[in-house]
C-alpha cells in the first residue's frame, strides 16, 4: 500500500510541476522572442528530459559492477521507443479526449517544417546510432566518429531551432506567469526561477515513481536490461508528457508534439553518444528490436506528416501498437 500511495504522490507532484513548466517555457520563449518549435523541442524537451539523462550517466559510470552496463543500454534505448510509441498514444488519447475544445478537432496541425525536421533527425540519426552497435570490436574508430556525428548533429539541430523565427500565430495570450501575476509582463528572473522550481519538482516526482516502480517490479523479479528499457522510460519519461496533454487541451499543437519529437531528438543523439563512448555499444538482438520498433512508429508519423501536412489521432493511437509489440516480445521470451 506504501508503493501506491507514493505512486499518486508522486503523480500528484509531477502534474503540478507540468503545469508549472509549461508556463514558464511559453514565457520564456516569448521573451526571448523564440519559437513556438524552439520552445517545445529544446527548452521543453531537453528540461524534461533531464531526470531519465542521468539514470544512464550514473549507471554506466558507477554500476559498472552490478549490471550498469545493461541498465545503461537499456535506458538509453529505452527513451526512444517509449517516447516514439507510448507518448505519441497518450499524446493520441488527449486529442481524442479535448477534440470539441481544439479548432483542429481530430487533427494535429503544428508548425510543419519543425515536426517534419525533428521526426526526420531522429529517423536518421538514432539509425545511425543502431549502426554504430552492430559494428564489431575491430571497428571501433567507426563507432567513435558516428558518436562525434551524433553530438554535432545536435548542436546543429539546436542552431537550427534557435535561430528560427517566431511565427506571428504564436503571439495568443499566455496565462499569467504563476511566480509574477502581479506583473502582465514577467521579469526574466521570476519566470526563470519558476522553471528552476518546476523542473525540481519534476526531477523529485519521477525520482519518486522509479523507486516505487522499481520496488514493485523487484519483488517479481525482473531482468535488469528488462526493467530498465521498460520501468525506467515510463516512470522517468512519460509522467513528464503531461505537459504535451496539457498543450493538446490549450490547441498548441506545436508546443505539444515538440515537447516529444524534442526529446526523441535528444534521446537519439547525445545519449547514445554517451553509450558509445562509455561502452563497446554491442547491441544485442532485443536491443536491436526494441530500436527497430521506434523507428518504424517514427517513419509512419513522418509519412503522414509529408502527405497530408498534419498527423491524426488515430495515427498517434496507432503508435501505441508498437509498444504493444515490445511488449509481447519480452512476455513471450524474444527480449529479456
């Protein structure tokens, strides 16, 4: 009974925190006169992907003697397929559910060229990051220049997105910001401090769902590789992306699926970089399946995205059966 009530505690601080951060981004980005894509897929993805970054860091740097090794592949190669499945099903559902509240109704309708881009990087960069992990140990000089590619990529990536100029459909009115609503126009320092805040509690909230996952989880005596590439992703991940749910609500769809494809992007560069140069990154067969699998739910979104310029709900929904797929190869023995 502990594990579950810290479970909705834990629940209870991350959504607080989500509405806290989404706030205080949207604020930021307009300060700082960014756009909407740069908001949701660097400053929103990469603040919320902080908590699961630094599970694999730690793993690999200081559990090398008690399985780090797998927990830290499984972590890295975790994010993606949870980010470019489950999150795109939530995602999904919440179109579904706030469809009579959004002008686009079933259709998730964002800045094309930033979902297009963000959905056509991660395609090719984690592929090349799988890659990479099926080079033999004779080869690796390869698997350290394809690391190089990858950190590169993203900091081209983050340019890319930076340097975009902001769209004048941003400029609707954002909710007063919560740490200055005395103020219509926030000091730079207050909302920074509310994104310092919310950012804590986010960190503090999934740190509190791994523990109570991982205790459920240990009691039934699960694999390391396992329970990293499946508890870790979800407990740190998806709770974060209720801040896609709550754009979803709002009709910021841009805000909404960058918070995703933004963290995918991250997820499949610099983290996998990490597992180059930490690791001899030899991918095993379920390693290999479980990234197959993100790819190909990536590569379906983006071709919906190409051919009717928008992705639908029953497309997002669709993803999920990836996920379901994962999951029937751990429980029917093909990954574990």
């Amino acid at each position: 009974m502990s594990e579950i009530a810290f479970l909705l505690l834990s629940l209870g601080i991350i959504l607080v925190a989500a509405e806290l951060f989404v706030n205080g981004v949207e604020w930021l980005g307009k300060i700082f006169n960014l756009s909407e894509g740069a908001v949701g897929s660097v400053l929103a993805a990469v603040g919320t992907a902080l908590p699961e970054t630094i599970i694999p860091i730690i793993a690999l740097l200081f559990n090398r003697e008690t399985g780090g090794h797998e927990i830290g592949i499984g972590a890295i190669l975790g994010a993606p397929l949870m980010l470019s499945t489950l999150a795109m099903f939530v995602t999904g559902m919440a179109v579904v559910i706030f469809r009579r509240r959004r002008k686009s109704g079933m259709k998730v309708v964002g800045d094309y060229s930033t979902m297009s881009r963000d959905l056509g990087f991660f395609i090719i960069i984690f592929s090349a990051a799988v890659l990479a992990g099926m080079l033999p140990p004779s080869l690796r000089i390869y698997q350290l220049i394809i690391g190089m590619i990858l950190v590169f990529a993203y900091i081209w990536y983050v340019h890319q997105m930076l340097t975009q100029e902001r769209d004048i459909s941003d400029e609707e009115e954002i909710p007063a910001c919560y740490f200055a609503r005395k103020y219509d126009y926030p000091p730079l320092y207050r909302v920074l401090f509310q994104v310092v805040i919310a950012l804590a509690l986010i960190i503090v909230g999934a740190q509190l769902f791994v523990d109570s996952i991982t205790e459920v989880a240990s009691i039934y005596g699960i694999h390391a590789f396992v329970l990293s590439i499946i508890i870790t992703p979800i407990a740190t991940e998806l709770p974060e992306k209720f801040n896609s749910v709550i754009w979803v609500s709002r009709g910021k769809d841009t805000l909404a699926l960058g918070n995703i494809t933004g963290a995918m992007v991250f997820q499949s560069s610099l983290i996998p970089a990490l597992g180059i140069f930490l690791t001899d990154w030899q991918l095993t067969s379920s390693a290999m399946l479980s990234a197959g699998l993100a790819i190909a739910a990536s590569l379906l979104l983006f071709i919906e995205l190409r051919s009717k310029k928008h992705i639908s709900a029953t497309m997002l929904l669709i993803s999920g059966l990836f996920y379901l797929l994962f999951l029937a190869a751990v429980f029917n023995g093909i990954i574990n």
